[in-house]
C-alpha cells in the first residue's frame, strides 16, 4: 500500500499536543525532527530535548482526510493560518533496507574495507573485506564513532598487535568492531549489547564472515579478562562502568574508547585514570576515540 504524509514546521506549537490530533485522525506513525541545522547529538539523562526548529510528520492512508485534518489544526490552537505545511506522496517499500542504497564499499587504513552484503572493494588486493548487514542495529563505519575504531584495529594489525589476541566488543551493535579485529587477525571475541536486534546482527554477519566459530554474542555481562577491550557507546556510560571495563583488561594491554564528543573527552580520561594510561585523544569532526595501556 501506498502512503502519504503530511509535514508540517511546529514553530511554536506543542508537539505532544499536535501528535495527539495527527493520530485522532488517522496517523499510523508521527516523527519529529530537525527542521534546521541543529543537532542534538547526546542528550542528558532523562531528557529528550527538540530542536530549535521541529518539524511533524504523519504518517497516513491514501484515502486520509487533510482538510479536515488542517480545520482540526487551526481550531485546536486558535491559529488564523497554518505554519508552512504540505502534503507528500509516499510509495510503499522496505524501509529498514531503504538507507542500504547509499551504503558503498568503505577504506578504513591501508587494508580494512567494509562492503554491503555482495559487494566487492575496488581495489582487491590484499584488502581485508568486512561484509555487513547491520540489520536494525548500529555499525556500519559510516558513523565517525565506528571509523575511528576500524582505523585503530588496522593499524594495530599493521604493526602486528592483534594476532592472537582476545576481545570484548562491549555495545557491539551490528558486530563490525569485533568481526573486524577477528578478521584481522584476533583469536576470539566476545560481542555484548543490550539490545537482542543488536545480538542478531552481530551473528548473521560473524556467520557471513565466517569467524562466527570464533565470536560469542550475548547481552549478559561477563567477569572474563581480555587482552584488548573496545567500547564504542557514549560517555556517559563509558564513565558508569569504567571500573568494570578497566578490570575486564588484562595488565598492559589495549583499551579502546569511542561515542565520545570533544568536549567530554577530559570527564571521560578523568573516569579512567585510576587503571589505564590514556594517548593523547583522535579527533573526528567531533568526535573523540581514546587508547590506552592498562597498568
């Protein structure tokens, strides 16, 4: 089935309350989202800040009535005229395989690439391709959190620091951290996340790059110790559990941190002092990774 939706910018209307009457009239699904240039990249504890500029989408059936709904708008809110609004023709497709059509092989150092399902790196020779299917789980690489983390794991392969080694992939998402270090050279890998879609990904695609004998995925936590530890997630929980994190590390190895924004770097070195001697962080646009050896 087709659909079709109506946008409109919320200026200053309540969203909550123009939710309710997008779905008193028929809406199957309601976004907000950013109608400027204003990112909310990570909200505090318990809050979920709009932007500056909201703008509502509803989501309805072909047949949906958007006269009545636009009356309904303008006397629920004593509004002479409607902020700027319009009407969209929406055909129906596989929206969780939609974003897949921009996704293209991606370099990550001298070797590492990540490809969709079925694709190739143009340039084959000893290129160590990732095939990915991240499903409805993060971790694709085209986030700069990811990137940092895949060009750390290739260049310690390049200087031969992950043969044979042991891994925590801690927020594992899609799995790309931990399949990528297996397939760089890693002996085995455990894959932790809360979210079960994020445990499912993580398998089909350790089972498409054929280290799924290698890699266990679980959201329970382990007391296991590792000899290198990744958590890509967000500071405020890689400040929660840097305690538990540093203990998972076995003595004089690797510990690598990422989701974290510039200015949160130093609350987040702050978190791991007591355990990890922390390098100095590597930027992204703004977005910080940081690596150290544990004491």
């Amino acid at each position: 089935m087709d659909w079709r939706q109506f946008v409109m910018d919320l200026e200053t209307l309540p969203p909550e309350a123009v939710e309710d009457l997008f779905l008193r009239h028929g809406a199957h699904a309601v976004t907000l989202s950013d109608a400027g240039d204003d990112p909310v990249l990570e909200p505090g504890p318990g809050e979920t800040p709009l932007w500056s500029r909201t703008r509502i989408t509803g989501l309805f059936s072909p047949d949906a009535d958007f006269v009545a709904l636009q009356d309904a708008l303008r006397t629920e809110f004593a509004l002479d005229t409607l902020p700027d609004c319009h009407v969209e023709d929406l055909a129906d497709r596989p929206w969780e395989r939609e974003w897949l059509k921009d996704f293209r092989p991606m370099r990550f150092g001298s070797r590492l690439w990540v490809c969709p399902s079925g694709q190739q790196p143009p340039v084959a020779d000893e290129a160590i391709c990732l095939q990915l299917d991240p499903g409805l789980a993060f971790g694709t690489g085209t986030h700069q959190t990811t990137a940092l983390c895949l060009r750390w794991l290739d260049q310690q392969h390049e200087r031969g620091e992950l043969q044979g080694k042991s891994l925590l992939d801690f927020g594992c998402g899609s799995g790309i951290l931990a399949i990528a270090a297996l397939r760089l050279g890693a002996a085995d890998a455990l894959a932790i996340d809360i979210d079960p879609q994020a445990i499912t990904a993580t398998q089909s695609n350790a089972a498409q790059n054929d280290v799924a004998d290698r890699l266990t995925a679980q959201t329970e936590r382990t007391d296991e110790v590792f000899d290198l530890v990744i958590a890509n997630i967000l500071a405020a929980p890689l400040i929660d559990y840097a305690e538990w994190l540093s203990l998972r590390l076995a003595d004089g190895e690797w510990l690598v941190l990422s989701g974290i924004l510039r200015h949160q770097v130093d609350d987040v070195c702050a978190a791991y002092e007591r355990w990890i001697d922390l390098d100095p962080p590597e930027f992204d646009d703004d977005w910080a990774r940081l690596s150290g050896r544990k004491r």
